[in-house]
C-alpha cells in the first residue's frame, strides 16, 4: 500500500468532523480488525490518519482495544508520527480538571494485554526508558504555551486495565508513589509505536480527580458521565492545539524513536 499519510491521530469523540470528508480506508491486519477504518484528510497542509480508538460510538473499553492492529494499520498507511490525545484522571490536587499533560513516562499496570510484535522465533527488547518523542514534547509544549493553555509540560501516566476506576486506596498509592495522572490506553500503544519505529505523543487531558485525592464528602468519585462532560467541554482546546502542532512536525526527525530497533535485536 502507498504511503497515504505521514501522521496518525487515535481519538475519539471531537475529532470525527475534522475528517468527515476524508478518504476511508478498512483494513485487516496480521493481529485482527483494528477498532475501525481509517480516514485521510489534509490537516495544516499534511496528510493525516485518523482512527477511533474505542471504535464507532465508543463500543470497545480500554481492556478490549485491539492496539497492536491499530498501530499495526496506521503504520500501513504510511505514518511514522502517532498523536495519542487521552482522557485522564489527576493524582495530585494542583492538576487540576481542564489542565494538559504533555506525559513523558508511564507506570504499566495493566495485565494480559498483547503488548509486542516480537512473540519468537525473532526477539527484540525495546528500549522503553524514554517512551515519548522528546521531539513532539517539546513541540507540544511551545504550542500549548503560545496558546496560553494551563499544561504541564513532563508527568508520568499510571496505566490502569479497566474498565473499572480506581478504588480510593489504589488511588492514594497512585499518589504517594509520586505519580500525575491516571488512565487506561496509554499502554501497549506507546511501546507498540516504539517497536514499529514511530515517534509517538501524549496529550493527556486531565477530565476529572481521581478517587482518593481530594479526600472531602462534598467532592464525589468520578462517574464516567462526568468524565465525558469535562471531555466535551475542552475538546475545542485540544483540537486547537493539535491543529497548531501538525503543520509544525518536522518532515525529517530530529529524535530517534524512529531508529529504535538498532540494537535491540538478540
């Protein structure tokens, strides 16, 4: 297949209208039927893939996702440059709902998910120390400050395996651990780019606390209705802010995510 687009989006709710009008490609893959199609539209002058992460209508939950066919197909059609925009929790009471987090490390908590394309006879043991583009994260930090948007521009995401949300206790241990926020895509998707060389960016958009950081009666656990509203409410800034980021991703890469295989074969 040609190369169709150079950069990839995984969202969901918000980003369909940005590619209304694109080409719609169905593909299969080695590791099943991603979470939908992909559609191509020009985004700031490139070429851009877009597919839902939890499929049409929200169908799939985190634990269900099949993201070693999603990244698998993005990388299909071309694109070497993935944006995973999510929807998290906050850890810490000054992170607070509507703020952005550029994430820089992960916590894995998840369990039983497919997590690699390197199963045997071939063995690769990726780097993951630095999960994140450095190049991307300081490309979405310029942005989101010239756009003067509350973000942080480093934090670590603890990956949870859902769909549950956290118990009170998990959450304070989230905390003292000295974690940011909290959410449940962010892995094997991160490393699955790494180990299909792609540079690959968070945005997490903080929706709500989690359930053990603001420890008063009058501030009631997350429902995820609540989680939706605070999502829909902001995701105007973060269509703005990726809008402003895609013309700005360098055509040639200045980082090496997209050299992470070297050496890492046995």
């Amino acid at each position: 297949m040609p190369d169709l687009a150079e950069i990839g989006v995984f969202g969901g709710s918000g980003f369909y209208e940005w590619f209304a009008d694109g080409r719609s490609i169905d593909l299969e893959t080695p590791y099943g039927s991603p979470s939908g199609s992909i559609s191509v539209a020009s985004i700031g002058g490139r070429r851009v893939a877009f597919m839902p992460r939890h499929g049409p209508s929200h169908r799939l939950p985190a634990h269900a996702v099949n993201y070693r066919a999603n990244v698998w197909a993005m990388r299909e059609v071309g694109v070497r440059r993935l944006l995973g925009p999510c929807a998290v929790g906050s850890l810490r009471p000054e992170i607070t709902p509507g703020l952005v987090v550029i994430c820089d490390q992960f916590i894995d908590r998840t369990r039983a998910r497919a997590d690699t394309y390197y199963s045997g006879p071939e063995v690769v043991h990726i780097s993951s120390a630095d999960p994140y583009c450095p190049e991307l994260r300081g490309l979405a930090a310029e942005v989101s400050s010239q756009q003067r948007l509350d973000f942080k521009p480093a934090g670590t995401v603890v990956v949870v395996q859902g769909p549950r949300f956290s118990t009170r206790a998990e959450s304070q241990w989230f905390t003292r651990m000295g974690w940011h926020v909290v959410g449940m895509t962010q892995y094997p998707e991160v490393i699955l780019a790494r180990e299909l060389e792609m540079c690959y960016l968070n945005i997490s958009m903080v929706t709500d606390y989690d359930a053990g950081v603001i420890d008063r009666p009058e501030v009631t656990a997350v429902q995820a209705h609540d989680v939706m509203r605070v999502l829909a409410a902001n995701i105007d800034r973060l269509q703005g802010l990726l809008s402003l980021l895609i013309p700005r991703i360098p055509i040639s890469p200045g980082c090496s995510c997209q050299r992470s295989l070297e050496g890492a074969r046995l």
